[in-house]
C-alpha cells in the first residue's frame, strides 16, 4: 500500500535556531487551505441569508418551515461528521477537502431549480453530507500543519476564511438576488464553491505516514472533545439562530440592507482574530471560552431589547467579539489533549456539537418566534449562550488542560 505524503513545515537546510524553535505558519500548504476555506465560507456566507429568504419567499415556508429547511444542513452532518473524522485519520484530508467541495457545488446549483419546501430540505440534507467532508478534513489537515505550542494562532487565522466568508457572502448574495434574482444567486454560490475544490487540489496530503488501515480504531466519538464541544455548541447554536432570523428581524423592523449587519459582524470577527491571533495559546481555553460565551449572550439580549438600527447593529457588534474566541478557546482545548492520529476523530466529535448547534438553533428560534415573536427567540439564545459560559466555568475548576506555552 502507498505511504501517504506527510506535509513538513518547510525548512532551509541551514535554517537557524530561532527558525528551527519557530517553525513557519504560513506555509504554501497553509495558504491554499486557506484559499479554499476562503472560497467555500463565502459560498455558505450567501446562503445564510439566501436561504431563509428563498425559503419564505419561493417556497412560502412559515417560520417553523424556515427553521427546519435552514437547519436540514446539520442533521446529515451531524452524524456523517465522526465517520468523516476516522476516515481522515485513515484515509487522509485530501480526498474529503475536494469531495465535499464538489458535492457543495452540486447540490448548491440544484436550488435553482427546488420547487417546494420539501425538496428544499433534501438538498440542504445534502449539503450535511458535503460540509461533514470539507469541515473535518479541513480542521484535520489544519491541526497538522500548525507548529507546535500554536494551534490556537494557527486556528486563529484559518478561521479569517469562514469569517470573511459570512462577511462577504450575503453582500455577494444580495447582490445577485438584486441583479438576476435567486437563481443567479444559487448559481454564483456553486461556482465558489467549485472554486474550493479546484484550490483544494493544491492542498498534500498532511495526514501523518504512520496511519494506516492497520491503525488502531479510534472511537467514533472521542472523550477529550465531549466538554468543549458542550461549550462551543451553546455559543454556535445562539449564533446559528441569530443568523437564521436577523435578515426578517431587520426587516421587521424597517432596516432593509440587512447584508450591513452580517458584514459588520464578520468584520469584527476578522478584526479581532488578526489582533488577538496569539490569545487563545497565552490564555486559559475554558477561562477564554467562558468570557466569550458571556459576550455572545449579551449581543444577542441587546439585539432583542433593543428593537431598532442601532440595537441592532450595538447588539450584532457584541456578539461578534465573543464569537470571535468562542471556537479558538474550545478547540485549543481539544487539540492540547489529544495524539496527532487521533486528531480528524476529535474533530470529527468538536464538528457534530457544530452541526447540533446549526440543526437546533434555527429550530428552537423558529419554535420560540411562532409563538413569542424574533426578540423572544434572541433572548432564548442568549440564555442558552450563558448557560455554556457557567458550564465553561465549572470546566475551568474541573478539568485540568496543559497549560498554554
């Protein structure tokens, strides 16, 4: 059988002490990860809104209707992530990084054509099984090529990709609703998204050349993501249904370029990250985590309190800083705890508190807002976040992770 190619951060021959300590992050294996990233996030940026919008609009789904069709994404990802984190291990990232970036395109086109509700909702189950591929295998290959002691900074910069995407997306989105409507739309989503897998071509194999089939089998769920991925799901399931429901919220409420929102939102995301890159190696995971939950919950409350422009846009800017360390603080958490075979299996376990979180806060928003209105279903979200940030806490007391370098 073949030995896989191991990605090595790059080195001169004679590189120095310094060098030899402080391995390059941005190496080119690095920077066409986070090209495809980049491409990919944009295209799932557009359909935060798009789909929603599409779903109310074309298909006249209720609010319970919109919930379940954006939410269908997750339930196929949700339980295809861990076998998609194993076979990372075993098989390598490469594969999945283009397979699901195809398979998004695919499925992202056929939209276009969806005539009701019901085949929407197949195609966003669809979609499950492409971003399950293309998440874990990108996380996976993400913790190969971070040097040592700086996951947390690596995990830092790669997520600029997936922040700019939900900053530049719906304003591309708009944009091609504007001009040739929802099927110029969908269309120009798909084409991103084969973007992503003709940049993940550039991308070597960078699992390690120790596994193989005859590895050990790594369970499905793996033990050490269970509590971190408690923590990040409360803060993504609040931020998962705030994204479900701003656009009509904004609406709602007389602001129609509810793109402005989501652009000032992954703004700061970005922002913040480049700024505090190296934060989440020097502070703490749970401590970083629970701060951020807190932040994530108050956003959402002003947003729901306060209904007008500037709530919304005071609101969205708070929870754009508690998102911004919610996912470095839990994964470093994972990654300090875990062997390098068995990184795509933690991941693959982090991911699924992802897809619960995707699937259920639409859901639970939508459920919430039938019966209260969109304001109660933010201050839903906003108690959920802040459960996470006291469970984050009690983790802190409990739970012993290496400390940062």
């Amino acid at each position: 059988m073949e030995t896989p190619r191991v990605v090595a951060i790059e080195r001169s021959p004679a590189a120095s002490p310094t060098e030899a300590r402080n391995p390059r992050l941005f190496t080119p294996a690095f920077i066409a990860l986070l090209l495809a990233e980049f491409a990919y996030f944009t295209a799932a940026g557009m359909e935060i809104p798009l789909a929603p919008l599409f779903a109310a609009r074309m298909l006249g789904a209720d609010e319970v209707g919109v919930g379940i069709a954006v939410g269908a994404l997750a339930l196929t990802a949700l339980f295809l992530r861990p076998f998609a984190g194993r076979t990372s291990d075993r098989r390598g990232r490469r594969p999945l990084l283009i397979g699901g970036a195809l398979l998004y395109a695919a499925a992202t086109a056929a939209h276009a054509v969806a005539p009701d509700l019901t085949v929407m909702i197949g195609l966003r189950l669809v979609l499950g099984v492409a971003e399950a591929f293309f998440f874990v295998a990108g996380f996976a290959a993400l913790a190969d090529l971070a040097p040592p002691g700086r996951a947390g900074e690596a995990l830092s910069f790669n997520s600029l990709s997936l922040y700019l995407g939900i900053a530049l997306g719906p304003i591309i989105g708009q944009g091609l609703l504007g001009l040739g409507g929802f099927t110029l739309a969908w269309l120009g989503a798909a084409v991103l998204a084969l973007l992503a897998a003709i940049l993940a071509t550039r991308i070597p194999e960078t699992r390690e050349a120790g596994m193989t089939d005859d590895a050990p089998v790594v369970p499905l769920i793996h033990r050490a993501s269970i509590g971190p991925g408690l923590g990040l799901l409360s803060g993504i399931a609040a931020m998962a249904g705030f994204f479900a429901f701003v656009a009509l919220h904004a609406e709602a409420i007389g602001f129609v370029d509810w793109s402005l929102v989501l652009l000032e939102f992954g703004s700061i995301v970005v922002a913040t990250r480049i700024v505090f890159a190296k934060l989440p190696d020097r502070v703490p995971p749970y401590r970083l985590g629970s701060a951020a939950l807190a932040l994530t919950a108050a956003g959402i409350a002003v947003v729901a309190l306060v209904p007008n422009t500037m709530g919304l846009f005071v609101g969205s800017g708070i929870l754009a800083f508690g998102v911004a360390f919610t996912t470095p603080a839990f994964f470093s958490a994972v990654l300090a705890r875990v062997a390098p075979h068995e990184r795509g299996a933690a991941m693959g376990t982090m991911s699924v508190s992802i897809d619960l979180a995707f699937g259920a806060g639409p859901m639970v928003f939508g459920l919430v807002a039938a019966v209260g209105g969109i304001p109660a279903a933010f201050l839903a979200g906003a108690a959920l976040a802040m459960v996470g940030a006291t469970g984050a806490v009690v983790a802190l007391r409990r739970v012993k992770v290496p400390a940062p370098a």
